[in-house]
C-alpha cells in the first residue's frame, strides 16, 4: 500500500459558550461537500473553470471543506 502524505493543521478553541455551541459555530463555518453530487457535478464540468466553480460553490466561510456523503 503507498504511503500518502498530507497535512492537518490543528487548533485549540477556548470559550466561555456551551460546547455544543462552539461545535455548531465551527461546523457553520465548514463547507460541507456532499461526494455524490459533487461526482456527478464534476463529470458534467467540460473544462477546468467550471470544476472550479463545482468545488468552489461549497466551500465554507473558511474556505474548506467537510466531505460527507458517500
């Protein structure tokens, strides 16, 4: 099996609010990128741009992603 590489950055949240209220704000701020529409969004793109605009359409105030789906 090859090895893959790939990096994460990790940070630490502290706050006052209920955790169930920073995880809230945190997953709001994720994209969430659903892998069966993106699969068939990404098959109709006929050139670069428009994969772009099928990965950039769900990106979260962060700029990321969250995949879900399957």
């Amino acid at each position: 099996m090859p090895v893959r590489r790939f990096e994460i950055e990790r940070f630490t949240v502290i706050s006052s609010k209920p955790f169930e209220a920073v995880v809230s704000a945190i997953k709001a701020s994720v994209g969430r990128l659903d892998l069966v529409e993106f699969a068939k969004a990404s098959r109709d793109a006929r050139n670069f741009a428009e994969l772009e605009k099928v990965i950039g359409r769900d990106l979260g105030r962060t700029g990321t992603h969250a995949v879900h789906g399957a």
